[in-house]
C-alpha cells in the first residue's frame, strides 16, 4: 500500500504543485483500497475534508487502475502523536499548558522564549483553524508565511475585529513555522509584553541585552500592536527592532484591530514601514463561516464525549443569532456543552435558548442612530453637532451621508425616521444621500474601506 501511494504522491505533486502537495496531501496515509473506495488516514477532519472538496478528482485520477476504477475517498481521522500536531481537543490539559513547540526547539529557542516571549496556545493550530470567505486571504497568507522561504510578505499584517481569529493565525503560523525549521527562534508576543520587556530593560539597565535577544529571532510576531500608538518611546524601540530584523531578511507578522493607516498615535514612519508588506484583513464571519466553526468545534468536543447529543436546527439557531465574534460563538457553545454533559441530556433548540439566553439577549442589542452618529463624527473628527446641523461642506456632508447609509444599513429605521434623527431632513435627502455612498462604495477605494470599518466598529 505505501508502494501503491508512494507512486501516486510522486505524480500529485506535479498535478497539484509542491505547497499543496506538501500540506494537503502528504499529511495523508493511504490504508486501503476496496470496492472502489480509497482509505485514508487524516491528522485532521480539516486536512481531510479540504482534500475532498479540492483534491479528490486528482486523487482518484492515479489511484484509478483499468478494470479497478476508484470512485470515492473515505477518510479516518487519527490526530498524530507528534509534538506540536495534538488537538488538544483529544489530549489532556497538561499539553494545554506547554507550549507546542517547546519540544522540538532547542534549548536556546526555549530559554529565549521562556525571557521574552508569550506561551503559543496549543489549540490554535492550522488544523483547527475554520476557512470561510471573511478569512480565506488571511489563511492563505499566514500558511505561506508558515512555509517560511523567500516569500516577500514582510511584514505580514493582519487586522481585523475582536475574536476574528488574528491570534489563532499568528499561533498556527508560529506552530507550523517551528515544526519545520525546529532550530529556528521564533518569538511571539503581545505590544503590551513588548512594552513592559522594554521598560523593564530600561528600568534595569540591560536595554542592550534586550536588542540582542530581539534581534536574534528568526520570525518575531508582535500582536495587537495599536497598543502601542501614543506610547512614543516604545514606537521607537519597536521600529529600530523591526527595522533591523527586516534588514536582515527576518520576518515579521503583525496583528491589530484595525489598519496601519487607521491607528491614531502612530508614526507616521511605523505606518508606512507597516504598510511595506501585505496587509490582510479578517471580515466579520458570515453564517456559512459561523456554521462551519460551530460544526467543528461540536465534532472536537464529540471525540471526546460520544455520546453528545445535538438536536436538529441547534447549531443553526446559534450560527443565526450570535453573530458578533467568534469568541462568544465558542463560549455558548462551551456552556451548552456542558450543560449536556452534566444534565445527560439532548441539547434541544429550547434548552439552547434557555441555557444562553443572556448571550442571546445581549446579541440582540440593537445598533442606534446615536451610536452610529457618535462613531462617525469621531472617525471623520468632525463635532458630533454636524451630524444634525445645516453645513454642506464636502467634508462634513459626506460623513453625513455615511452615517444616513449606515443608518439604513445597520438598523430598522425608516428614512422619514432617520430623517428626523439627522437634524429633521426630509427622507428624500436621506435617500439621496445613501445612494451616494452606494455609487461611492464601488467607485472610491478608501471610502469602501471606511465604510467597512465602521460597520465592523459598529458591529463589534
Ligand atoms: P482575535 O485575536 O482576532 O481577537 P482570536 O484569535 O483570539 O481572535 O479568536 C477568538 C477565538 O475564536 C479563539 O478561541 C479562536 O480559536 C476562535 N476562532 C476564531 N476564528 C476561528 C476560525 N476561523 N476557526 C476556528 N476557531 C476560530
Ligand atoms: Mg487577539
């Protein structure tokens, strides 16, 4: 059987390329081969159903011999044992607490870890990591990032909303980094730690001990980096360190809640270094994105609780009506969970909304006029009096109009009632004003980008 696939690897790595070959592909063991059916074991149901949804026809293709045609993959998943590849889902909290690489870094990557750097969450894995459309751009660039090699993407940027997921990637990328460079230093950190390592450094005099462990890293991933905006002398230590390592072909992945250009109390100079890389961002997951994290999770738990019972329609009630991160997502869903394990009792759709109704009321909380107005006038700096007054400037009238957009957008307001809450206009001028926008959003890259960010703010 390894003979058999072994050859079929040879010509899939041509057919789909090295990358895809090399995390899709080789991860799978071919077991058996019956009755038209080929028998694979996968590390993981993500690795396996990717394989299916993309690679199957290839698969099926060479493993097809005259007379002995193969129609169908069946997959078993079987998480390795290796270090670094334990859903943690399956294993017990001691691996929680360790970080997943530690056991096949060398001693220095470890001590230097150990000094500097924050523990990696074993559980944040690529494997367990959900692709919809919101997150599919950042996916692909943190797995080539992971890849390491000459990939240009220096920095890696990657923002977006709370709890979207800019963490889990950095760790996968940390993880996957490690797994296949074992000797090389990475550090992953927050600002925050970053900000107290160095005011640490100052306050004990060995700030250039801490330069030297900083710009020995191979990858060094500074996370919710808008922290440090405003905190001027950390922005400076942050820059020479990004500098140098940059300089030197080391890369570097960045998160923050939201663009470059967008963080208030920034340098300039951190901006436009920032922005020399490729910058992602993470949308607000869709219901297909929800689903599909809350079937996944719902299976994670299952391997270890079989008798788990989940009615019809449950995970749908939730992917429907919690829709602000993915955070809360996976902390209802912890709750009924274990609400079914202690009552020993079917998961219906009432006891779903029994069990969650405070997370279900707070996630119906509805956007106001008010908030929007607020948030607008605060992006574009203009007096929140503007909103509603007479001026017709450009640069208040087309914030304006956002506000009317969003408005429509993000509540059930009626135009005459929006009407009313922007300064008493008639809904004529609303509808005018929203449908400028409308012809804007396509038209006008940076008023898209606006427009998508406060919706996400809004949102949040
Ligand atoms: P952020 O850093 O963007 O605030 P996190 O990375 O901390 O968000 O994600 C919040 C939680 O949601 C984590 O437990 C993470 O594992 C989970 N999560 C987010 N996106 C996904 C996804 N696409 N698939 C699986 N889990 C996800
Ligand atoms: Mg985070």
């Amino acid at each position: 059987m390894d003979d058999l696939w072994g050859e079929a690897c040879a010509t899939l790595e041509t057919s789909v390329g090295p990358n895809n070959f090399n995390h899709w592909i080789k991860p799978l063991r071919l077991t058996g081969l019956e009755s038209g059916i080929a028998h694979f074991v996968s590390p993981t149901r993500f690795i396996s159903d990717w394989v299916n949804r993309h690679f199957a026809k290839d698969i099926i293709g060479v493993l097809s011999r005259p007379g002995q045609p193969v129609e169908r993959l069946r997959f078993d998943v079987v998480p390795q044992a290796a270090p670094g590849r334990a859903r943690s889902a399956a294993s017990g909290s001691a691996a929680s607490v360790r970080p997943v690489a530690s056991a096949a870094a060398p001693a220095t990557t470890r001590a230097l870890r150990a000094d500097l750097g924050a523990p990696l969450d074993p559980r944040y894995t690529f494997g367990n990591f959900v692709v919809g459309k919101p997150n599919e751009l950042a996916h692909a660039a943190a797995r080539r990032v992971a890849e390491g090699g000459p990939v240009g993407f220096n920095p890696l940027f990657l923002y977006g909303g709370v709890g979207l997921g800019k963490t889990h990637l950095m760790h996968a990328i940390a993880h996957d980094y490690q797994m296949r460079h074992p000797a090389a230093q990475v550090l992953y950190l927050s600002a925050e730690q970053f900000m107290y390592r160095f005011v640490q450094a100052l306050r004990e005099s060995t700030i250039m001990d801490f330069k030297g462990m900083f710009r020995n890293v191979n990858m060094l991933m500074v996370d919710d980096v808008q922290f440090i905006a405003g905190k001027d002398s950390t922005q400076e230590e942050f820059f020479h360190t990004f500098n140098a390592l940059v300089d030197q072909g080391k890369q570097i992945v960045i998160s923050a809640d939201r663009a470059p250009a967008e963080i208030k109390g920034l340098e300039e100079r951190i901006k436009s270094r920032l922005s020399c890389g490729l910058i992602v961002d993470l949308h607000p997951t869709t219901y297909e994105l929800r689903l599909g994290i809350l079937q996944s999770k719902t299976e994670g738990f299952r391997a270890q609780q079989p008798d788990l019972q989940i009615g019809t329609g449950v995970l749908e009630f939730l992917a429907h009506r919690i829709t602000t991160n993915v955070r809360v997502l996976e902390g209802a869903l912890q709750r009924l969970f274990a609400h079914a394990s202690l009552l020993r009792r079917e998961i219906t759709l009432e006891v779903a909304q029994e069990c969650l109704a405070d997370i279900l009321r707070t996630n119906d909380r509805k956007i106001s006029i008010d908030d929007i107005q607020r948030k607008v006038a605060e992006h574009y700096n203009i007096r929140l009096a503007d909103m509603v007054g007479p001026k017709r400037a450009r640069n208040i009238a087309r914030p304006r109009q956002i506000a009317m957009y969003l408005s429509k957008q993000l509540t059930s307001r009626s135009l005459p009632e929006i009407g009313r809450r922007f300064g008493g206009r008639d809904h004529t001028t609303i509808m005018h004003g929203i449908r400028k926008i409308e012809e804007l959003l396509s038209e006008d890259k940076a008023i898209a980008e606006d427009v998508a960010m406060l919706k996400r703010l809004l949102e949040a």
